[in-house]
C-alpha cells in the first residue's frame, strides 16, 4: 500500500513539471523551480544552477528552443563537430583551432599535453571534476570568484591570503602523484606560495585552462573516430613550434603519416 501511494505521489509530481514544461514561454529556470518544489531535485542542486554566473543566461532559454535544437538533432541537415551520434564518412578533415571564448576549446594546448604525456580520458574528467569542486568550496568561503580578486581584497586582506595559501597547500598534497596536474597547475600553485601576490592569486583555481583542454581532447576523439577510411589533420606550424619534435613523433606512434615539414634537428651544443 505504502508502494502504491509513493508511486501515485511521484506521478503527481512528474505531472505538475510536465503541465509547466507545456506552459507557453515557459523558461529552464520555471522547469527547475517546479522540480524543487515537487522535491524531485534538492536544494544543493538547485542552487547550483541558480547561484552560478556560467548559468545564468542558460535558465532563461525557453524550452521551446531546447525543443526545436532537439528536433534538429534528430533529423539535421548538415554535420557539426559534434555531429550525430555514430555518424561517420570514408574521409574527415579535421583542422585543429583555439577558441577562447565560448566553447572554450585549447587545442593546440591540449596537442602539447598529449605529445608529453601518456594519460586517458576518465584520468582527465576525474581531475577535472574533483578539481572544480575544490573551486567551488574556495568560492564560497572567498564569498567570491578567484577573478575577482583586488588588492583591497587580497593583499590587505590576511584573512583572504591564509585560506588561499591552506588550500593551495591541500592541493598540492591532494594531487602530488597526479601527472596532468603536474603538467598543467602546479607551477602555479608553487609560484603563489612562493610569492603571494594578487595576479599570482588570479592564476590559481582557474578552471579554464583545464577545461578548454577537456573540451579539446573530446573534440579530437570524435573528430578522428568518425573516419572510416582516411583522416587528415590539418594542424598551424606556428602553433606547434615549441613542441613540434615531440607531437610529430606521437603521430608518428599513432599511426599518422605526416606530411608538409620535415622533423627538426635537435640543437647542437
């Protein structure tokens, strides 16, 4: 009987987020206070969505645009990047470029870590989620974004530096075996102890280098997964020069024959 009244209560539920999900005009944010209400998602969850910057455009989309990109995906016209899921052609071109805005996307950067390092994508998202986390709990008790710190509120404020100092201690410690962010963060945790200055501050739990570099990484792995038979890469010289040897020969153990430059000669001493 228990059951059944559970199950009776959660349909009600599930039919006052459809009624509002129908509404016309009705917002994302509409969607997720329904949810709420209806103790289909808690509090911690909701305020997630509610208090972060990066969301606050999203939740007023209408969900009729969710519905129509929805629809679009289904029957597309064309391929994007991301394409259609199992989606593949005899030949992809894939040509490697930076994007700094939105999506964040640091191929070049993420060219230079894989060409140095031996790592796998769960490895990579692991770091990353964790390490945002950390971000978020510093935020909070900052009361406010690591970019946004002054010198009002970093070096005249003692408070500010001790916690920052703690955590980029427990940071270090928690990762001191962890290869990617050895590669990618810890230089800037050491030069923050080492001298903490506000811009020093502003270079410590920063998400963005990591997460354009994830974002890369998964951009790659669907581009070059789509090709049945031929795959070209097209990647700018200039943007390799400093790591250009070493990316060379990971295309070369990968499979790729590589075409346009020849391999530089090491310096002479």
């Amino acid at each position: 009987m228990k059951r059944h009244t559970y199950i009776n209560v959660l349909l009600d539920n599930f039919e006052a987020v459809k009624i509002v999900y129908e509404r016309e005009n009705c917002l994302i944010k509409d969607v997720i206070e329904c949810l709420f209400e209806q103790s289909l998602i808690s509090a911690t969850v909701k305020n997630i969505y509610e208090e972060s910057a990066e969301y606050q455009q999203v939740l007023n989309i209408e969900i009729a645009e969710i519905k129509n990109l929805a629809n679009y995906l289904s029957t597309p016209y064309i391929s994007t990047q991301h394409g259609v899921k199992g989606e593949s052609h005899q030949s992809v071109v894939f040509v490697a470029a930076d994007n700094y805005s939105t999506p964040n996307v640091r191929m070049h950067s993420f060219f230079e870590l894989w060409s140095k390092n031996t790592f796998s994508l769960p490895e990579f998202e692991d770091l990353f989620y964790s390490y945002s986390k950390i971000i978020m709990e510093v935020e909070a008790k900052l009361g406010m974004k690591i970019s946004d710190l002054t010198a009002e509120t970093h070096n005249k404020n003692e408070a500010n530096k001790k916690l920052l100092a703690e955590y980029s201690n427990q940071v270090l410690n928690t990762y001191r075996d962890n290869k990617l962010f050895e590669a990618l963060l810890k230089d800037d945790f050491t030069a923050y102890l080492a001298k903490s200055t506000v811009s020093n501050a502003k270079n410590i739990f920063k998400i963005s280098k990591i997460e354009g570099i994830l974002t890369a990484y998964k951009l790659f792995y669907v581009g070059c997964s789509r090709a049945r038979k031929n795959l070209v890469i097209v990647v700018d010289k200039t943007k390799i020069n400093k790591f250009e040897n070493e990316f060379k020969a990971k295309l070369i153990s990968t499979g790729f024959e590589i075409q346009g430059f020849p391999m530089q000669e090491p310096p002479t001493v």
